[in-house]
C-alpha cells in the first residue's frame, strides 16, 4: 500500500470542491434526494440542470457512425471538470455556479446574410434533425482533454434550413448576456458576451454539432445549456454555450479570445500539436482523470476527415 503524508495529498482526492461546499444544502434535501439518488437520478443543485428537467431523457436519439470507440469520461468528469467563464475561472466554478442560469423558455435568434432568418424556441430547434449520440474527443488548449458522448445534430441542418445568400461566409455565435444569471460576466475577464466563429464549410462539416444533451440527458448547465457548438478537431473553446443568436456574415467574425488575447489565440485554433501555446507546449495532452500524459493529434485525431479543409494554408500562420 502506498501512503502519503497529509500534505502531499490534495484536497481535490479527498472530496470534490463542488459536494463539500454543498454538504449544508445536501443534508437539508433530506429523504427526497437521497430516493432520487438511489434510483439513479442526480439531484438538480449537484448536476447543475434546471431541476424541471434534471435527468430529462431525449427521446428518440440515435447513434453515429462519426463517433469514436474511445473509452468515455464520466458523468462527473464531464460535469465538474469544466471551462465557462461566465460562472467563473476555476474549472469546479461551473458546477458550483451554473445552478442560476435558467434555460426555458430559450430562444435563439438565427440572422444576417439568410433567406429566411427566424427567431427559434430551443424545443423547435431540436426538431429541425434527429438527435444523435456523437462519442467526440474534446481537446483543451490547457493541455487536458476528454472523451464526451454529446447528444445533438448536425450544424449543417440549420443551415440548410435558413438558406444563407452568397454573402455568406462565416457564421458567429454568441452566448447570452445576463450576469444576474451568469454572475462571471460581472467582472472582466473578457469582453461579454462571449463571441465565436467559423468558416462557413467549416461550420456546414458533418462533424460540427450543435448539442443539447450528453449521455442521453439534456444538457447540464455547467456544459453549456441548452445549446452549445461542438467543433471536435479544434480547442475547446471554439465549443461556443448556451447560444442566444447564430448570424451568417459576410466578414471574419473578431471572436473572444482573439480579441482578449491575439496574440496567443487566433480564429481557427484547430489541435497543432506542432504548434506551441507561447505558454506551454501542446505536443501532449492529459486524459482527464489520468495523470500520465500522451501525444496530441493533430487536428484531434479527426484529420482524414477535416484536413481537406485547409489544404494549401499554413497551420503555423493561421492558427
């Protein structure tokens, strides 16, 4: 057996953050949550959903062929471990935080260079595709990664639906702007709302997703409820939560992180483990919750199938 002096051993391997300072709320739920608990179910405070819909099932969903064989994280990985600064900068802020956002009714105004731009309820929008479990690797720029079996539908579906023009060639996102809701937007990390990006073949790709759910359950707040972007070959925080408008735009959109930091950050942010973050080095990556590091793959490991898309740039330029 191996045993350590206490002050080797971090606090995060004795009780996670987020359930010791929730202990109070815990014990005062009483029988109600420990039922709900033994029948499987997390109570709404501890995974972060609007507790109407804390363990919804979506019905209906299908599996992917695009999906990776990689074994998956964890509910609790996936829900504890996790970046939205809108809740703020510790990854354990999210669970801890998101508990404010209330996410129905929740529209999402699609606009710009359309045909036929619309104002779109949350529960219409999931109606435009079948649902899909899509098993993604998610790759950090901080070096750490995981695997996630995301609930959604293609991107391409919606626009399909709103037929951009020929002026169209970049779709932005942009999340919800409320800091009563999202008390990390009080303080100026970034410039809010939070704006993201991508070329518009990148965005029609089979592989980009908007998600609504994961592991079959609709979306917890922390992981960006009720609609997130997926784009599983470039950094995490290309993955634009809880969107409230979606525009077709003639012109590169200037993203968050570009705009908080160009000079560490740039539109694309595909993987390049060729490339180092002037920081760190993004040659290997960290398995959550493994320690042990392995080698990153370039564009995440999904090259065959998005490489194609940037033949004849420079990865080292445009990053």
């Amino acid at each position: 057996m191996l045993i350590r002096n206490a002050p080797d051993i971090k606090s995060s391997e004795i009780t996670d953050k987020s359930l010791y300072l929730s202990r109070r709320k815990f014990l005062l739920a009483g029988s109600a949550s420990l039922a709900s608990l033994a029948a499987g179910a997390a109570p709404a405070w501890l995974s972060g959903v609007d507790e109407a819909y804390a363990g919804t099932k979506l019905p209906g969903v299908q599996k992917s062929r695009l999906s990776t064989g990689e074994p998956l994280n964890s509910f609790k990985d996936i829900t504890t471990y996790n970046n939205f600064y809108e809740f703020g900068t510790d990854k354990d802020d999210p669970a801890q935080y998101a508990k404010t956002l209330v996410t129905r009714p929740w529209t999402v105004a699609v606009e710009g260079e359309v045909k036929r731009p619309k104002i779109y309820g949350i529960d219409e929008l999931m109606k435009l595709s079948p649902l899909e479990e899509r098993i993604y690797r998610l790759r950090c720029v901080e070096a750490w990664s995981m695997v996630i079996p995301w609930v959604g539908f293609p991107l391409s579906a919606l626009i399909k639906r709103v037929e951009p023009t020929s002026k169209a060639k970049y779709v932005e996102f942009l999340t919800l702007h409320d800091p009563k809701q999202m008390p990390g937007q009080r303080r100026g990390v970034l410039e809010w709302p939070y704006v993201e990006g991508l070329r518009m073949d990148e965005a029609a790709h089979p592989l980009a997703i908007l998600a609504v759910g994961l592991y079959g359950e609709v979306l917890p707040n922390q992981n960006g409820a009720p609609l997130r972007l997926v784009v599983p070959w470039k950094y995490g925080f290309k993955s634009i939560k809880s969107i409230v408008k979606i525009r077709f735009v003639e012109n590169q959109p200037a993203t968050s992180w570009m705009k908080a930091n160009p000079s560490e950050y740039g539109f694309y942010s595909n993987v390049n483990p060729d490339v180092d973050h002037p920081r760190w080095s993004q040659a290997r990556e960290r398995r959550i919750p493994e320690f042990t590091k392995r080698k990153t793959l370039m564009f995440n490991g999904y090259g065959d199938q998005v490489a194609q898309l940037y033949s004849g740039m420079d990865l080292r330029k445009y990053i």
